[in-house]
C-alpha cells in the first residue's frame, strides 16, 4: 500500500512537470465529478444537500458565462513570479524558486468553481473566507453564490501583490462587495471576519502550512461550517493528514471532490 501511494505520488509529479496544463485540463473537464461520502451525521449539510447537487443551474448561466471570459482574458495575461513565500520550500513537489506561473495553471477548474457556486447557493453562508485569491478565478465562483443567495460576505486571502491586484478586480466583476486582503492569511487576522460559516484553504499545500491555518479558521468557525480544502492529493504528506482529518470527531461530515477537494463539515457542538 505504501508503495502503491508513493509511486502514484510521483507519477503524478510526472504528469504535472510533462503534459501542457491545456492538456489536463481537457482530460479534468472530461471527467464528470464524483462524490466520495467518508462519513455524514443524518442531521448535517452534507447527509441532506449534497445528494442534490446539479450542474449548470439556469440561474447562473449569465455570470458562469461571464466568469469563463474572465478567466479567459487573465490566463491571456500570462504568467506572473509566485510570491517570495514560495522560495526554499521543503519537500515541495513542483519547482518554486524563481518560477513563474499564469492563472490556467493555479486556478479552481471550471466544474470544480460551479460545484463551489452551487454550495454557496445550498448553503447560504453569510462570511466566506478564502486563503489563497492567486488570480481570483475560484473567488468568482464563490462570489456567484452570494449575488445569487443576494446576501453573504467573502473575503479572500493573497499575499502576492501583483496577482491580488487581479484577483481583486475578477472578485468584483462578480461581486462588488467582494473583498481581497493583501497578505497572508496568518498575519491578517484582524482582517478576517469574526464569524466564518465556509473557508476556502487553498495556499500551499502541505500539512505545515495547512494545519495552523485550519485551526486559525476554526478560532472562528461557526457550528456546521463547511471548511473545503484543495489539492488533498498533492504529496503523501498532505494525502496522509487529510486521511487523519476526515475521522477526526470535530467534524460531523467528510467527503472528497474528484479525489482533488476535502470538505469537512464542523459539528454543531464541537
Ligand atoms: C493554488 S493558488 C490559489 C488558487 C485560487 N484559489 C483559485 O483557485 O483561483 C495558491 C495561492 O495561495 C497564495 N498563498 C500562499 N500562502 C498564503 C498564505 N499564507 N495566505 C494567503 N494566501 C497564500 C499564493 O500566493 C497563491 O496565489
């Protein structure tokens, strides 16, 4: 088993470094999202909303059609250095000193942001936060939910100055009220809302980095927050503490995303 997982590992360190991300991201969209369901309390979101997830709501169709153009014109910009932060990293599976990288290779991909949509629609959380805006492309998506629910709050998280600015101009083609705090998440907690209902934990993914900034969240997470993590997969490491996350009693529910995306569903007495 474990030389199952580290192979698997590095065949897909192998993919990411070998196939042109345009490639992956036609074989990703051929792909139709799949629902792993770990565990789920009868009395959670997730036992009773998520069965009924659906594709491409017609209330949405103006702004995804907006938001695939948007993401369009920022991947066009290019690619832009990725924040110091980034520099020296250990144990980091993909190169990061002095590498730069454009919005189509970081971003939440275009059925992954729907399924986000969808969720905010579902369950109306009135304070979203984000760590990690990169170029706001999975902003959008969560600011779509709230114009549709017409209320609700988001704040995302960017520490990288030139792709926040872009991030924040996406935001608020969507959202006005949509807002892009620059800096990381872990020095700007007098930024963050005091209350959180939905967090977006999408930095660097590795257990050193996840962990603090999971419990920083949940500071200040309300009973029944969903708290969505991405790139669950991305080493052995990270793939190993979210299996450790999702039996951990705090969170009444856990369930995966396309073996991509963790969502944990806090208890409503935790
Ligand atoms: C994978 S990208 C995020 C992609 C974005 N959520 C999307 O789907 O469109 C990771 C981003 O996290 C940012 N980041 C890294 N550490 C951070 C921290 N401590 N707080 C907030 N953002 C951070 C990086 O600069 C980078 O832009």
């Amino acid at each position: 088993m474990r030389l199952y997982s580290l192979s698997k590992h590095r065949f897909k360190g192998l993919i990411r470094k070998f196939i042109p991300s345009t490639v992956r991201d036609k074989i990703q969209n051929s792909v139709p999202i799949k629902f792993e369901v770990h565990h789920a309390s009868p009395d959670t979101w997730t036992a009773n909303h998520l069965p009924k997830f659906f594709v491409d709501a017609p209330e949405f169709s103006e702004t995804f059609a907006h938001i695939d153009e948007q993401t369009r014109k920022t991947a066009k910009m290019g690619a832009h250095p990725l924040w110091e932060g980034y520099e020296g990293l250990k144990d980091y599976p993909a190169a990061t000193t002095a590498s730069s990288r454009d919005a189509q290779q970081v971003s939440t991909k275009q059925k992954t942001g729907r399924f986000f949509s969808w969720l905010v629609n579902s369950l109306k959380p009135k304070e979203i936060v984000e760590i990690g805006g990169a170029y706001g492309v999975s902003g959008m998506y969560w600011c779509a939910g709230l114009k549709a629910n017409g209320t609700g709050n988001f704040t995302s998280f960017e520490p990288n100055e030139v792709w926040g600015k872009i991030a924040e101009a996406n935001i608020q083609s969507v959202l006005e009220r949509g807002r892009l705090v620059t800096g990381p998440f872990e020095e700007n907690q007098d930024k963050a809302p005091s209350e959180i209902d939905l967090a977006f934990i999408d930095a660097i993914h590795t257990p050193e980095f996840v962990e603090p900034q999971l419990n920083l969240v949940l500071e200040r997470a309300n009973p029944g927050a969903l708290i969505v993590l991405d790139d669950i997969e991305f080493s052995k490491p990270m793939l190993d503490y979210w299996k450790d996350l999702r039996k951990d009693p705090r969170f009444a529910a856990a369930f995966e995303l396309t073996s991509r995306v963790g969502v944990l569903e806090l208890a409503k007495h935790h």
